[in-house]
C-alpha cells in the first residue's frame, strides 16, 4: 500500500506522533506538508490503494482553520485515512469531530482516529518529552490494530468519534511572538510561517490578525529572536494547570 501523511505540525510535536504510527506499517510513507503555504493542494489527488494519515494539532480544543482550509483542496476519491489529533495534555474537545467532518467533506474514508498527546507547543512543562516511551509502546499497538482492520476485507463501518456539534467556539489568538533585538532579519521566519503573518522585508512587523500562534518561528529560528510576553504565558500556564496536571494517554477509536 502507498502511505502518506497530511500534517500540519508547526514545531514537529504531531510530525512525533504520525512517524510513531507509520513506521509500523510496511510502506515507504510519503509527507505532505499542510503548514507550507506555498503549495497548491488542489493538486493532490489519492486512489483506492492508498492509505492517508492526517496528523493535526488541536488549538483550544479545535482544528487550526488554514489546515481545514487546505485540507478542502485534496481530493480524496473515497481513500480510506486515519485520522490523528494531537494535543498538549489538557484536552482535545472537538477537534476529532470536526477532522471528521472536513476529511468526509474531502472525499475521504475513515478507518480509524487516534487522539495522541505530544509536548505543549508554548507551555513545554505540560507534556514534556512526549510521545515517550509508553506513548510509543500504545502507539505500536494502535498502528497494528489499524493495520489489521486494512487488510480485512469488507466494508468499513461508521467510527464513533467524540466531540461535539456545533464545536467548541474558537479561542482568541493573545500569544504573537515579537522579534527581540537579537534578530537580523534573515527572514527564515517569514519564509516558514505557514499563515505568512510575518513581513519578509522587515521581520519585526508581524500580522496579529494572521497569526495563529503556531510558535513555528519561535521554534525555527536560529538566532533565538523570537519570544512570546513571558506574563501573558504564565497567566495561560495557571489557566490550564489543573487540566494538565493529570496525565492523559492516547486513545483509539476503530
């Protein structure tokens, strides 16, 4: 079978997640990028044999809009996929729901949807160094599990998926990350952005209107020039404390 994923994973935490599923399937697996704004999707088209992972982080509970956006573009022929979001430890709420609703909306067949967790994007205490070692062992497990219903025969029933209709209503950006005097404007992060929120030709203007808090240029840069207001973190790191203080574990539902 042809393999391939559909991630978007501004810092790489849910790129983590999907490898940890893939590389137990026996396919060379194939990735493309949805956080790379300069791609034209539409020019992405699947056929019955493949088989299609889409790897999405969960923002608040939600599905990062420019992925849903871009993910409209593929065509899915009816491709069977798994879906898998990925998030920080406190919780996914609707984001499986509406990765449901917008892979069916694409023309996608759904196997299977794998709830994951990998460190937080912005506040590293919450879920630091996961996928670990067990994150790992379950995630094994799952791929088999999947594997094994791919190469059954007969049709696929209906998954029930979590998360509710109409969705959670979508958070406020408040967390832009600023250049700090130890930037010189190389542009790398304006080249990586994956919603172009940053001025190419003066790197310390940024589009707070476009920015949707990735941390994709905080990340990204090799000078370390980029920083997010440390009090308005530790105000949201209180806010979520409680529910990231109970480790939670991945989940799949077949």
């Amino acid at each position: 079978m042809r393999c391939v994923q559909l991630i978007f994973s501004p810092t790489g935490g849910t790129k983590k997640v999907a490898d940890a599923i893939t590389k137990h399937w026996d396919s060379d697996t194939e990735t493309i990028d949805l956080s790379d704004a300069e791609t034209d999707f539409s020019q992405y088209s699947f056929e019955a044999e493949d088989v299609v992972l889409i790897a999405l982080p969960s923002y608040g509970g939600r599905v990062p809009a420019i992925a849903v956006e871009r993910l409209h573009k593929i065509h899915g022929n009816s491709t069977k996929c798994i879906l898998v979001c990925v998030y920080g430890n406190r919780a996914y709420e609707d984001t499986l729901a509406e990765m449901e609703d917008a892979a069916k909306e694409s023309g996608f067949t759904i196997v299977a949807a794998i709830s994951a967790i990998a460190e937080h994007s912005i506040m590293h205490q919450y879920a630091a160094g996961r996928p670990d070692t067990n994150d790992q062992l379950r995630l094994k497990e799952f791929a088999n599990q999947i594997k094994e219903k791919l190469n059954s025969s007969g049709t696929f029933e209906k998954i029930k998926i979590p998360g509710n209709r109409p969705y959670k209503k979508a958070g406020g950006v408040g967390l832009v990350p600023k250049a700090t005097k130890y930037c010189i404007n190389c542009g790398l992060c304006a080249k990586q952005c994956p919603v172009k929120a940053i001025n190419p030709g003066n790197t310390k203007s940024v589009d707070s209107n476009k920015c949707i808090s990735c941390m994709r240029c905080v990340t990204e840069c090799p000078h370390n020039a980029r920083k997010i207001n440390e009090t308005m973190v530790s105000v949201a790191s209180l806010a979520i404390k409680k529910a990231c203080s109970v480790r939670k574990e991945c989940e799949l539902f077949i």
